[in-house]
C-alpha cells in the first residue's frame, strides 16, 4: 500500500529554505519516493489554509516513508527547514 508524507509550510527564510530543497530532495530519491506534487495556494474555494505551500511525495509503503524520515541524511535537512519555515508533515496511506 502506497504511502503519501505530505509537507505544508510556511516559508519564513528563502535563503535557507532553498538550502533544505537542496540536502532534502537527494534523501527522497534515495529512498525510493518521488515528488508527486509541489505548489502553492491560488485561491481558498472552502475553508481556510494555515500553510500557502505544499509537497506531496509518494514511497511504496508506510514503512519506507517512515525509514526515509528517520534516516540520518534527511533529520540533517529537517534542522534545515525548521529553521527556513514553519510546517507540518504528515502520513498518509491509500
């Protein structure tokens, strides 16, 4: 089954986000997950967003997700984005 970490954020230092991006992204494609989606809030139909970006990457299965979070490489790019954006990162399965 399928598994889906979905990141909304709130960039807050563009210089350092972009820094993220570039430690974060390799850790992805190492893990065999893939960027399946990147963009930003154009228009609120219902509701409003606490976050105006999202990402949503796609690994096998819960357990690569999980693997590809906790691996070494990728908490290195999570000091990044914490301290280039405010975000929530959740799992989730189909």
């Amino acid at each position: 089954m399928a598994a889906y970490v979905v990141v909304r954020l709130t960039i807050t230092d563009p210089d350092g986000f972009g820094g993220y991006v570039a430690k974060g992204v390799p850790t992805v494609e190492a893990s065999a997950g893939e960027l399946v989606f990147r963009g930003q809030v154009v228009e609120e139909l219902e509701g409003s967003s606490d976050h105006p970006m999202t990402a949503v990457l796609r690994f096998p299965d819960r357990a690569s997700a999980l693997e590809w979070y906790n691996s070494a490489d990728y908490q290195e790019a999570v000091a990044l984005r914490k301290a280039a954006a405010d975000s929530v990162v959740l799992v989730y399965e189909d």
